[in-house]
C-alpha cells in the first residue's frame, strides 16, 4: 500500500491543531497541503481549547472538526508516545481496516527500543530529513522524507536563493 495510490477517501489528520508550537503549526500546514491537493481532510484536535479561537483565526482556516470512525487514511502528527497512546486505544477492528502514516517528530538517530512496538501501526512513516531516516532503518515499509515546518507565518521573511537552499539542504541532508 502507499498514500497515493488511494483516490477520492477521506483523511484523517490527528494532532495539535491549536498549538502556537511547531507541531501545531506542522499540522496546520498538512491540512493546508492536503486540501490544496483536493483530498479530504478531517481534523482530531489534541490540543487544549483555550487559544482555539485566536488560532483558528490567525491562521485563516475554515476547518470542520470530526470523528468519523469510516475514514480509511489516519495521518498521526504526534509525538511517538502521544501516537502509542492512541493507537493503544483502538480496537483491532478499528486498525485493520485503517491505512496509519506516522509523521512523527523524531530528531534524534536513534529510535527507542520501548517504541519499537509502534511500528507494527504504522504502514507509512513521514521523517523530516535523512538525518533521521537512520532511526527507522529497522521500519520496513515506505517512509516518505517530508520535511516538518519551520517557518513562523508571523515573521516575514526572505525566500532563500538558490545558493543558501542548497547550502542548507547540503547541511541538513534533506
């Protein structure tokens, strides 16, 4: 299986759509990304409710929050224990019938032995860079290199030429 080989399905986004941190704006980002590309998407907020307005409207997006158990795609933008803990919850009915991609933060090369048990979840991993790719090497299906946002919307800034991109894709492996 691979996520773009499914046509006309519905997906599943799990994470902290509210956070003003990273991961949140990773997440809002995916959503964007994902409904540019005409597919349907679903939002799972982790996140607290308190700065859920304030977000929402900064960031501009009309988003419908569901729970829909019949969505075939679940996009897990969570820590690894976070995504455990979810997956945990699920019953085994619920998790065959799912096509799960971890796009779980991960910046170090190294994989925990505690969580090596998550990967039995997982039929797709997005990684943020090669760099990390060496603490997944005992994953065995597809894994995407899909570089996590970095950028902050409320800072301007220049676009990179041509020269600094390459330096910094050269650094980082990416």
């Amino acid at each position: 299986k691979n996520f773009l080989k499914f046509n006309n399905v519905k997906v599943s986004l799990i994470g902290h759509f509210n956070y003003t941190s990273g991961i949140g704006e990773d997440i809002r980002r995916t959503y964007l990304a994902l409904k540019s590309r005409g597919i349907k998407v679903e939002i799972i907020d982790f996140g607290d409710n308190i700065n859920k307005r304030n977000i929402r409207e900064k960031s501009n997006l009309n988003i419908g929050y569901s729970y829909n158990n019949d969505i075939e795609i679940l996009i897990l933008c969570l820590n690894p224990s976070e995504s455990f803990n979810y997956l945990l919850c699920k019953s085994n009915s619920f998790l065959e019938k799912k096509y799960i991609i971890g796009y779980t933060p991960w910046e170090f090369e190294n994989w925990p032995k505690a969580l090596k048990d998550l990967y039995k979840y997982f039929d797709e991993l997005w990684i943020s860079s090669k760099f990390t790719s060496r603490a997944f090497k005992e994953f065995k299906k597809p894994i995407k290199i899909m570089p996590l946002c970095v950028d902050d919307p409320d800072i301007k800034m220049n676009p990179l030429s041509q020269k600094e991109k390459s330096y910094y894709r050269n650094k980082y492996k990416i």
